[in-house]
C-alpha cells in the first residue's frame, strides 16, 4: 500500500532536536531501547533511554500521524526513521533525553484512542524510570491534534507541545473539506469511484493501489479544465508553478477519503460529512454544479461525538508552538487562523506562538531552521532555557542565516556559550 504516514515533519523534527548540542555521528544510531511492552489497552509502547549517566532529566513523547485502519496494531518503524536508516529514538537519547512513543490501541481515527494511550505511557515511564523534569509532546498531523488536546486538557502533566500541520481549527471542518473533494470529483468524473463519499465498498480499498489511483491520477492529468475547477471550488491549495504536485494532492485527498471515511464513520457513531447547505463557487457552471453534485446530510451524533472528543478549545495554560505550511493541500492552513481565534477568545495569546511557513509547499513540508526554530521556541517557553549555539550545528551555512533570522524575528536570541 501507498505510504500515506506523514514522515517527513517528524524526521526533520527529531533531526532539527538532535542538532541541538552536538552534529550527528554514527554513534547517535544505536538504539538504546527497552522491549517492547503492551499496555492495558493493547497498544504497543516502547522507550529508549540514553546510557547510564547521560540522561538529562527530561522526556520526549512522540505522537505518530494516521495509520491506514487496515494495518496491523504496532509501532509505525516508519515513523521512527530519517530517510529509512538513521534511527530517531537514537538521536533523541543522544541528545540526553528519554524516548517514548506508542502505537495506540486502533489505527485509523486514533484520536481519542492516542490521548489515553499516551496518558498511559507517561505512567508507565513515571513507574520505570521516576517522574521526569519536563515532558514535552511532538506530533504531526493526527498527531498534531492529539498533542494540541493533550497540551490543553492536561497541563499538569506535560510541559508543552510542538504541533504541526494538524487540523486543530475545526475538525468537522476538515472533515468537510475532504468530503467536498470527494463529491466535488464524482461530479466531474462520474462512476470512477465506485459508491460515494460517504460509502466505500472495500473492493476500492483493496484494489486501490494497482486500479484506482493510476486511474484517478490519469483522469485528472487528462481533464485539467476539471481538475481545475476541483481545486478552485473546493479552495485546495496550489503549488504556483509545479501541477503534477497539484494533481498528487488531490489523488492524496482521495486516498484519506477512501480509507478513512468507513472506520471513521463507525468510530464517530455516525456519518459526519454535510453538504446539504452548501453552495459550490467557482467552477465553470455554478448553477449546473449545485443541481447536479451529490447531497449529504450528517447524522448529529456525529457531529456531537465530534463536539465533544476533537475539537480544540484554545484554553491553554502551557506553551504550544504551532508549525503550518501555508501552501498544505492535505490539512490546509485556516486551521491555524481558527485555532488563534479560539486561544484569542480565551484570552490565552501568551502560550500559543505560530510559526507560518510561507514559502513551502505541501502537508508537513519544512526545513531544517524551521523546525529547529519551533522546538527552540517550545523550551525557552517551557524551561525558560535559551538553546545555546543551535546554529552552529545547521549543516549549511545558507541554514544557519535561515535560522538566525527567524530566531531573531521571534525574539529568539542565539545565545553563545
């Protein structure tokens, strides 16, 4: 199956923390790693601590992006590699920190799920190795929802977090953004999918990779007036210069609503997509279009479970340092404008700091100085430490400039040792 985890904020996140103190060497991958151990729940969990001597107090947690429901449960080794070879728990304990990360109990929609699996884990680490001095959360993504509900439900746990590319404005927004897209494409290419937005027969899922995806892929290079109007309709952000990539974010799009809608429906109680309210612009016949796309209505248990479990309140009471290519296809950048909205209305500006990527495209998509930037930012906020040299360990001298701009611009001084 195609690999749709999203690895490559967390590779450059752990790669941008282990620059920190010392550049990488060799040394830094071998693991050092306890067996893995299952939790009450089922999920697999798994930590690595540094050697003896070397740790310095503090946890890294690692919340992992969506995995397709039909994998098995484990830990995604994917995830937890740079560029297949360089092992992230690795780098971490190379920095001093301890490592710890789980599975959770269910792929697919994980989210409730990975917030209690992850209070889970911090217990199990606190009864192995004692309480430590600061627990910070890193997730993307999926993840990235999870480690924004996490840092705002339960700041007496954690110290903060660093969340990118997470749909954290409005989860029933998401949803509707997906599912626009859906009905958006059976409008212009009817009967390619076979069933519909809401309903997906699983000869789609199994015979995705080898029939569906290069068909889709192929309609959409051989209709670009239609792909268009997909992407203009439905406000799908476009790479400027570059349409392969404009067509891979929606073939991309297609792929969460193929897989995601069936278990998703059967874990939020209910189908949550509607559409039956909504007018459609920008296409060619706007008239036509809204007579003839598909209508759904969501079922409001749904929508309550929604309410109720994924949406973020902006209440904070510790730092959260947000991450957000504007040009993100997949979770677009208006969440960080709804979720500064909702942190705004709780008059809590002071523990939320975003970081937009201007210049980037895709879902995750960031360099190294930016993301070195955010966890910089997360523990000077959390710690009141300022991270000394970081950018002498930057592996260009273009990457160092990048860095010492934006830590200036953020008030972030490079403090010499």
């Amino acid at each position: 199956m195609k690999d749709h985890i999203k690895l490559a904020l967390l590779a450059w996140i752990f790669l941008a923390s282990s620059l920190f103190i010392v550049p990488w060497s060799p040394v830094y991958a071998q693991s050092n790693c306890d067996p893995d151990g299952t939790q009450a729940s089922g999920a697999v969990y798994r930590i690595c601590m540094p050697p003896d001597g070397q740790w310095n107090g503090d946890l890294v947690i690692y919340a992992h992006g969506y995995v397709s429901p039909d994998q098995p449960i484990r830990i995604p080794e994917e995830q937890l590699r740079i560029g297949g070879r360089v092992s992230i728990p690795a780098l971490v304990n190379g920095l001093g920190f301890a490592f710890a990360t789980t599975s959770y109990s269910v792929n697919g929609l994980a989210v409730r799920q990975g917030i209690s699996d992850i209070l889970d884990l911090v217990q199990i680490f606190r009864t192995t190795y004692g309480e430590p001095g600061h627990i910070y959360l890193v997730g993307a993504s999926e993840g990235g929802l999870i480690t924004t509900l996490l840092t705002e439900q339960h700041p007496e746990v954690f110290s903060g977090g660093l969340s990118a590319c997470g749909p954290i404005g409005d989860f029933r927004e998401q949803i509707n953004y997906w599912g626009d897209i859906r009905v958006l494409f059976d409008y212009f290419f009817p009967g390619l999918i076979p069933g519909d937005t809401v309903s997906i027969p699983q000869q789609v899922m199994d015979q995705w990779d080898m029939a569906y995806e290069p068909l889709i892929r192929g309609a959409l290079w051989a209709k670009p007036a239609k792909t268009r109007q997909i992407i203009g309709v439905a406000g799908v952000p476009r790479h400027p210069v570059n349409w392969g990539r404009n067509v891979e974010a929606l073939v991309d799009v297609l792929w969460y609503n193929v897989f995601s809608t069936n278990d998703g429906i059967a874990k939020l109680g209910g189908q949550p997509f509607d559409n039956s309210q909504r007018i459609y612009r920008g296409s060619a016949n706007d008239r036509r279009l809204n007579r003839g796309v598909d209508r759904f209505q969501a079922d409001p248990g749904a929508l309550q479970e929604i309410e109720a479990h994924y949406q973020t309140s902006g209440a904070l009471q510790i730092p959260l340092v947000t991450l957000h290519t504007l040009g993100d296809p997949i979770v677009p950048y208006w969440h960080q404008v709804l979720y500064r909205r909702k942190v705004m209305a709780t008059g809590n500006e002071a523990f939320h700091t975003n970081l937009p990527i201007l210049s980037r495209y895709g879902h995750c998509n960031f360099s190294a100085p930016q993301v070195l930037l955010g966890f910089a930012l997360l523990v000077r906020q959390a710690s009141g430490q300022i991270i000394p040299n970081a950018d002498r360990v930057l592996s260009s001298p273009q990457e160092r400039r990048e860095y010492e701009e934006l830590a200036t611009s953020y008030g972030l001084e490079a403090k010499r040792p």
